[in-house]
C-alpha cells in the first residue's frame, strides 16, 4: 500500500515526539540491524562526498552506536548511526613504527519508510531484504523535511537521548515552525539551514574529543568576539573507547543569510575589473580580532629550537612525499628546500616562535562579508584530513597568514588574463590590515611567512594532482615564484 505523500516543508512536528530518555537500540538487535544495513551502506556510502576512503574498498562495517531519534516502529523512522568503515591500509612510509590508525567513523542520518514517496526518491539508499527493517525503504534523513525538523527539536529541548547528548546555550532562543532546507556544496560535512534563521552542520567523519569547530567558537563568544557566529546548540555522541572524550556530532549557529562568500565576491570583483583593497585590509583586521581573542581565551606558549625544527623537518618531509606523487615539483625541490632550512636556522638565531590556537584552514571561502562591509569567519574545524590532536595544537598565527595570502593568489589565477598585481595589493593590504589590529605585521616574520606560505603551496600542488589537475597550475605558480626568491 502506498503511503501518503511527504510532508511539506511547514508541516509541523507531529505531537507524538518520542521523550528525550528513549533508550538507545539494544544490543542484542545491533548486529542484525548493522548486517541488514550493510550491503546497502558498501554502495551508498563510498559515493558521498563527504567520504574521505575513496579508492580503496570497505571490508566491512562496525558499529559504535545505534539511537532511535523517531521510532522505527513509525513511519517515517529516524535512526542514527555510527559506524566504523573498515578498509584495507595503504602501505606506511618507509621507516613508520606504531599500529595502523584506526577505522574511520562516520555519522549517519537514515530515515525509514515502509514506502517512499515520489518527492524523496532521489535520497534513496536502497530497500532492506532482510533482518528488523526488512521490507523498508531507507534513504538521506537529512532530505525528509518532517525529521529535519525533528533534529533541530531534540537541539531545542536538550538533554540525553540514548549515546547521544543534546546541549544548548541557556539563553538560546531556538523557534520552532522554521522550514528546513539541505545546504549544498560542502563536501567534508552537511548542513541544514532552518527558516534562514539557524545553520546546523552535521559532522560526518568523526574524530574523538572536541571538535575545533564547536570549541574555538565557544571560546570566542565568551571573550566577546563578535567575527565569529555563536554556537547556539550541538550535540555529541559517546565514545566506548574513551568515556572522556565524545564525539562532536552537530553544531547549530546563526545563519548569515545576507552575507557574501569570501571567495565569490573576489571572484566578482576580478571580473568586474575592480579592486578588492578595501575589503582585503578589512578582512586582516577581522583575522587579527580573532587571533586576539584567541589567545586571550586559551593557553598560548612559545616555540623553542627543537619544536621549530620538527616544524621544518615536518614541512620537508610533506615536501619529499609531495614529490615523489608529482614529478613536476621536481625541479623547484632544491628552492623550496630552502624556505624550510631558513626556518631551521631561525630557531637557532631568533627569538622563541609564539604558538596559540588558530584557525587551520583560514582560505576566502571561509570569510563572509554582510552588507555593512564587515567580515565574518567560519568553518574553524581545520583540515578534516588530520586528527583532532593536531587540529588542536597550538600554532604561530602566521599560518592562518599564509592560508588566506594562497587564497587572493588562487582567486588571481582563476581570473583570465591573470592579474598578479591584483593578489599583490590585496596581500598587501591584508597583511596591513592585520597589522592595524595586532600591531605586528606578518611581513616582518619572512622566514616564518614564506616557510607556511610554501608548506600550503606544496600541499596545494599534491591536493590539486590528485583531485583536479586542471587547476595544477595555479599552485605550480605560486611554486616557481617561491622557489626563486
């Protein structure tokens, strides 16, 4: 029989909310629910963007928890799972000691149906043949408004639901009735935007313990920085190897529905033939306000010889990897070498390299400009490829210099004809900017600017090789320039 069509968006939550204390699903229908799952999850599951296994097959599947959020029961259902991925390891580096990393952990949203309706055939996952949902239909939760709007309820009323946590700001307002909508184009996690009023981000490869993104903007709203949204609401998962360190599952902030992306609006503007000064120095004071607060919120230390000279080891040996993968590196290697040297040898003839929390992955996509000119930042989770331990290690804010000076050079090389004067202005303004908050311009660290500078440039050349070679000459420029100079 068929089931009636889904919801419109502004339909409200059905009143029959399961409570908050409903129990997590037992153990003992775990292994079956996973096994009934799995031959769906082995072809779904590797298509999404957001996976970060592709190229190597998943063995299998295992699962760290298992909640109803909506009764299965019901239809629709809701269930949330994390699962491990297991697959086979590339060989490690010559030399490496130490056990294989563990499995990669991965947060699912799984709606269940005993029929589908038209309107969410395209988030289909598949049909269940066997086991406790056999017969159903389970697909995206996530594209169903009905338990979209579910999520951001249990996100109102916090407390705990089976493995899960659910907290929020006490003087949060969370509204209920706001229509929800997916967010495209992100690639390492999904977002739901709620009436225009709310962001979730769904974090979907899990690393144990706080994510940055949840606990630099905490730390920001409590020193009354006002570049960084604030968190209204999240929610964790608990972690059976380590009860102290969770899982950070999703982060609900403002939604800055009037604002301009960053990388967009440079883009704009090149093809418009118009300068981006103004808005480049505004946007190093908005990144100097941050790392301010930062260090005043956490602990900030200094780098003595032997951490600055890991740093540099560290960055040659992403060097030697970057070209041994891309053999047009090559020759610019001997070059290149050299910015790492200089910084070796600074730690030897300078004073200690001061080292705070930062950003991690500060590009123009992560800034966004409203309509009074003012800039905001986001997104400070870091690069996804790396632990939580090293997004997390305090780090000389001229990294986060770096990342968005490579940023006004690729928007520069996007442009056609390429307008290097373009990116030099911009750069010089940011970093003038920055300097107008902090007292400090980054230009006055060369060693230390150019060292992170071509660490981010390498990175770029072996990112863009293996993901979009059409674009290897963009980071092959900044490449040949450093190599030179």
């Amino acid at each position: 029989m068929s089931e009636a069509p889904s919801a419109s968006p502004h339909t409200p939550l059905p009143a029959a909310v399961p409570p908050l204390t409903a129990p997590s699903v037992p153990p003992h229908a775990s292994s079956a629910l996973l096994a009934s799952l799995a031959p769906l999850l082995h072809e779904w599951l590797p298509r999404q963007r957001w996976f970060a296994g592709k190229g190597r097959p998943v063995d299998r599947f295992t699962l760290v928890s298992a909640t109803e959020l909506m009764p299965l029961t019901g239809s629709p259902g809701l269930l949330h799972l994390l699962v491990r991925a297991h697959q086979p390891q590339t060989a490690p580096p010559s030399g490496s000691r130490g056990a294989p990393p563990p499995a990669d952990c991965y947060q699912l949203l799984l709606g269940v149906r005993r029929s589908l309706p038209t309107s969410l055939a395209s988030s289909l996952i598949g049909q269940v043949q066997d086991g406790p949902l056999s017969g159903h239909s389970v697909y995206e939760a996530m594209e169903d408004p009905r338990l979209a709007t579910l999520l951001l309820e249990r996100l109102r009323v916090p407390g705990p639901l089976g493995s899960l946590r659910f907290e929020k700001e006490p003087k949060a307002d969370v509204q209920t009735g706001l229509a929800p909508r997916v967010l495209g184009l992100e690639q390492s996690n999904s977002s739901l935007v709620y009436g225009d009023t709310f962001i979730l981000k769904i974090f979907r490869r899990l690393h144990p313990g706080a994510n940055p993104d949840l606990e630099l903007p905490l730390a920001l709203a409590q020193e009354g920085c006002a570049r960084v949204p604030e968190p209204v609401a999240w929610f964790e998962g608990a972690n059976p190897d380590d009860p102290y360190e969770p899982y950070t599952l999703g982060l609900l902030q403002p939604f800055l529905r009037e604002a301009q992306d960053g990388w967009q609006l440079a883009l704009r503007h090149l093809a418009d033939g118009r300068d981006f000064t103004d808005e480049a120095h505004a946007l190093g004071r908005a990144t100097a306000e941050v790392h301010t607060a930062l260090a005043a919120a956490l602990p900030t230390l200094s780098l003595g010889r032997p951490q600055t000279e890991l740093l540099a080891d560290q960055m040659t040996d992403r060097l030697d990897t970057a070209v041994q993968a891309v053999p047009a590196l090559l020759p610019y290697a001997p070059g290149l070498r050299r910015a790492f040297d200089a910084l070796r040898r600074l730690s030897s003839a300078g004073p200690a390299v001061s080292a705070q929390r930062v950003h991690g992955d500060l590009h123009l996509g992560q800034a966004l400009r409203n309509g009074d000119g003012e800039w905001s930042v986001i997104d400070f989770e870091g690069e996804p490829a790396k632990s939580i331990t090293e997004r997390r290690r305090p780090q000389p804010v001229v990294r986060d210099v770096a990342g968005m000076l490579r940023s006004f050079d690729y928007a520069a090389r996007t442009n056609q004809p390429w307008n290097p004067e373009w990116a030099q202005r911009c750069r010089a303004a940011y970093c003038e900017g920055y300097a107008a908050v902090s007292g400090t311009d980054p230009r006055t660290m060369p060693e230390l600017l150019r060292a992170y500078e071509t660490d981010k440039a390498v990175y770029e050349v072996l990112y863009e090789a293996r993901h979009r070679p059409d674009w290897l000459a963009v980071p092959m420029a900044a490449v040949q320039r450093l190599a030179t100079t």
